[in-house]
C-alpha cells in the first residue's frame, strides 16, 4: 500500500468519525420536580438557618384561605434551575444547562402549599375561582436558587414576603428566609435541598396562619 492509500485512509477515518460524533444524540435534559408529599412528621429536614415550626403528626391548619398567584422576578418566570457562586459575582444567578424544573418554582411552591395545607385539614381555593369571603393569601417569591459556597458546599435558599388581606383591610404581612445544605454540590442534591426548603418554608408559614386564627 502507497503512501497515497494510507493518506486517503486515514482521512475517512478521520470523516467517518467526526460524522458520528454529529450523529450523537443531544443530552437528555433532567427536570425535577418535589416528589411526592412525606408523612407529617417525617420532613428529614437538614437546615442551617433558625429552627422552623415543624410539621407534626399534631399540626392542623385551623382556617380556610383563598391563595393569589405568586408572584415571582423575571428571572424565575420560566423553569430554568437557578444557582449562585457566592465566591465568584454572588449577585450574578445561571441557570444548569442540562437540568431543569418541571414547571416554574412559583407553581412547584404553590403545588406544594395547597396540598400541605389541605393534608393538615385547612381549606385552600385558587383566587382564580371567585370566592370572595376569605382572606387572601398573597406572595412574592423573591429567592429560589442553589447558592454555592465553594465548589463542594451548597445549600438551597428561599426568601419570601408573605401578605394576608381580607376585603380592603390588611391582616398581616412577614417576610421568610430559608436555607437548607445541600447532600452534594450538584443539581440532583440542589434539587432536593430546593424540595426540604420549600416543606421548611410552608412549615413557617402554617405555623404563622394559625396563629392569626383565620375565619
């Protein structure tokens, strides 16, 4: 075989297999959603900020509310799973490439609120569905991102302002903050830390209602 050949070989290899490394698949995007809702009292929650109210095998919720849409930043419109190098530009927020939520964090939160709620025995209707004669519950979700602290530490992190009003009148107004570590510094273990935050916060926020004793 001339040097011709093996030139000319070599080349279709070469061809051959850049041609099915274009023909590869793309990878297949993960989208994560809470999973199913733990028994009361069993939230496994790991958070290192203040202690919430937990939830109980005695927690009830003991009120009936109306809950508005959530509102959210633009950043958080979409389902774009959101993180945060705190060690390099904090204030900048990027999404993972090939992972994501299955629906917007405002209605994985929303999801999730109603079905707790309903599980303690409360009442919760959509402010969609026209019942006029129960306090509102209204909320701007301000925060929902993995924040790393270095590359092999991260933890989930909730902020929310919460607004009661009935009628015209202004009930009550907080502000909740939430922080959960994360199992590993990834989006499989952001995802759940994101789930653990979101039980910790509606835990702070049954606790709260309750205690207005709403009719």
């Amino acid at each position: 075989m001339n040097y011709r050949n093996i030139t000319y070989l070599l080349n279709l290899m070469v061809c051959l297999f850049l041609l099915q490394g274009c023909a590869s698949p793309a990878p297949v995007k993960q989208a994560y959603d809470f999973g199913s809702i733990p028994a009361i009292g069993s939230t496994g929650l790991s958070a290192i900020s203040t202690a919430a109210a937990p939830l109980t095998a005695t927690t009830t919720a003991n009120f009936a509310i109306s809950l508005a849409d959530i509102n959210t930043p633009a950043s958080l419109d979409g389902t774009a799973m959101l993180y945060r190098l705190e060690y390099d530009n904090a204030q900048q927020t990027r999404p993972y490439s090939q992972h994501r939520w299955s629906m917007p964090p405002a209605q994985l939160l929303a999801q999730r609120l109603k079905a707790r709620i309903a599980g303690a025995g409360g009442s919760v209707v959509s402010s969609r569905d026209g019942v006029s004669n129960l306090p509102l519950l209204q909320i701007d979700l301000d925060e929902f991102s993995q924040v790393f602290s270095s590359g092999s530490a991260s933890s989930a992190q909730i902020q929310l302002r919460a607004t009661v009003i009935k009628g015209r009148t202004l009930l009550a107004q907080r502000s909740f903050s939430r922080q959960i570590a994360s199992s590993s510094a990834d989006a499989p273990g952001g995802a759940k830390a994101m789930m653990n935050a979101s039980d910790a916060v509606i835990a702070d926020l049954l606790a709260w209602l309750n205690a207005m004793a709403l009719r």
